[in-house]
C-alpha cells in the first residue's frame, strides 16, 4: 500500500485577493491535473474553500480553491523537488504570496 502523497493547493485569486475568471481557474487546475497525471500517474481533484492572512494586504482572503491530490512511488524528495517548482512557476505567473503543498510530513508554503 502507498502512503505517500502530495496535495497541490490552486488558487483561484491572483494579486492578493483579485478574483481569477472561471476559465482562467479552469485551465489553471488543468495544468497542474496534467503535470500531476504525467509526473506520478494520476490525480484526484476536489473543491475546497479556505482563507490565509495576507501581510502585503493586512487582510484575511478567502477563496475557493482546488486540492489536487496524488500517492506517488518515486522518492519523497524527488515529488516534492517537482511540486515546488511547478508551484513556484504558478505563483510568479499569478503573482500569488504563497502556494500551499501538503505532504504527510505536514505543509509547505511555496513563494514566487
């Protein structure tokens, strides 16, 4: 049985709490479903609410978000190295403060 997996958090607020459009939303968790599919051989979507603090705003956001899930079997590092990066593109594109990863180990916030 597999008990590694990685959750990748997209956003679906750009800027600090701008609104993404659904389309713009849809073909970002696309994205990340397909790299997740490539990388580890699948995924699960599901939709979730949540909300952060924002320093730079001095604001909690709140938004819908997408959780996109996958157990993977090549090495812990390995998933996360590949997780971190394709977060790291996404929040400079989106300009977002933080990506959130989620690991067995706990969670990550992934920066520009």
């Amino acid at each position: 049985m597999n008990k590694n997996y990685i959750k990748f958090y997209v956003p679906s607020t750009r800027d600090g709490g701008i609104p993404l459009d659904d389309e713009t939303t849809r073909l970002l968790v696309k994205k990340v479903e397909i790299q997740f599919a490539q990388k580890f051989g699948g995924f699960t979507a599901y939709p979730a609410f949540g909300g952060w603090y924002s320093q730079d705003k001095n604001t909690i956001i709140q938004e819908n978000i997408t959780i996109i899930e996958s157990y993977y079997s090549c090495n812990d590092d390995e998933a996360l190295r590949f997780s971190v990066n394709l977060a790291r593109e996404i929040a400079k594109e989106w300009n977002q403060e933080a990506i959130s990863i989620e690991t067995r180990e706990g969670i990550e916030f992934v920066s520009q």
